[in-house]
C-alpha cells in the first residue's frame, strides 16, 4: 500500500513540474520582414513605394494586400516580435526603430530602438498588454536604405 501511494505521489509531482515547465517556455518570435524594391521608392519618405511586408508565421497575418498601410497582424499577448529588412537584391534594409502611432501601446515605450545583432540592425521587442477590439496598435517601422535615405511605413498589430 505504501508503495502505491509513492507512486502516486511521485506520479503527481512530476506531472506538476511538467506543467510548470511547459508553461515557463516561450514560443518562437513572430518576425515581420520589410522587402524593399529600390527602383520604386520614391521620394515620399512617408509612404514609400516599393515596399512589401511579410510575417512568419503566415498565420498570424490577418491582412496582407500590397499596401503597406493596410498590413496587419494577429499575435498573443506575450509574444516576442522581431522586425528585420532586406532590399529584393539583397542587401540590409535597416530597421532603426518601432514607434507608437495610436492605438493600444503594446510595449512599455512609445519608440523601440533597432540594435545591431549579428551585423544587422533590427528591432526586437517583447509584447506587453493585448489591444481592445477597435484599438489595434498603429505604429510606424522607421528604416534606412543604405544611399536613399530614411523612410517610414505604418502597418497595425492586434493583441489578443
């Protein structure tokens, strides 16, 4: 009998510690990546041309057309985001910072500064509060195309 209770026992506090590990780990970044065409910048620096947005995962697209502008994501509050840029030839598109239009602020700043990490400049950030439904996250991605200058894009994120 007292062997089925520590197997018991045993059983339930390693079923507990599973649990508490599973939850203690984080998912993979959602990264959202700028694709620059630079024949078709242009000379608005607030709305560039040539400009495409993509996100990986696909699935937490929830509106993609070409327009930058419209490009909008779905993630989890706590989700770790990464914003990275490349021109269609394959050179660095810098990402210098994310700041807060309008909306719900999902970071603890109104600007979060692009860093240097492995030789590119991107912007990583961790997602803090969930928006209301109406109140998406507006912000612009301000980014550097090496012999065009600076531009910005404003793209949303809802957090649920």
């Amino acid at each position: 009998m007292k062997i089925v209770n520590l197997l018991k026992s045993t059983f339930v506090i390693l079923l507990s510690l599973s649990s508490l590990t599973s939850m203690g780990q984080s998912t993979d970044p959602v990264v959202v990546t700028l694709t620059v065409d630079t024949s078709q910048l242009g000379t608005d620096r607030n709305a560039p041309g040539g400009c495409t947005l993509t996100a990986n995962p696909g699935s937490v697209v929830i509106s993609g057309d070409s327009n930058p502008k419209m490009f909008a994501i779905e993630v989890m509050d706590g989700t770790d985001m990464e914003w990275e840029g490349v021109t269609q030839t394959g050179e660095e598109v810098k990402i210098k910072k994310i700041g807060f239009l309008k909306g719900v602020n999902i970071f603890d700043s109104r600007d979060v500064p692009g860093r240097t990490n492995n030789g590119k400049e991107k912007v990583n950030a961790k997602i803090k509060r969930k928006t209301a439904p109406g109140f998406d996250y507006e912000y612009f991605i301000e980014f550097k195309v090496q012999g065009f200058g600076r531009y910005t894009l404003d793209p949303r994120i809802r957090v649920k």
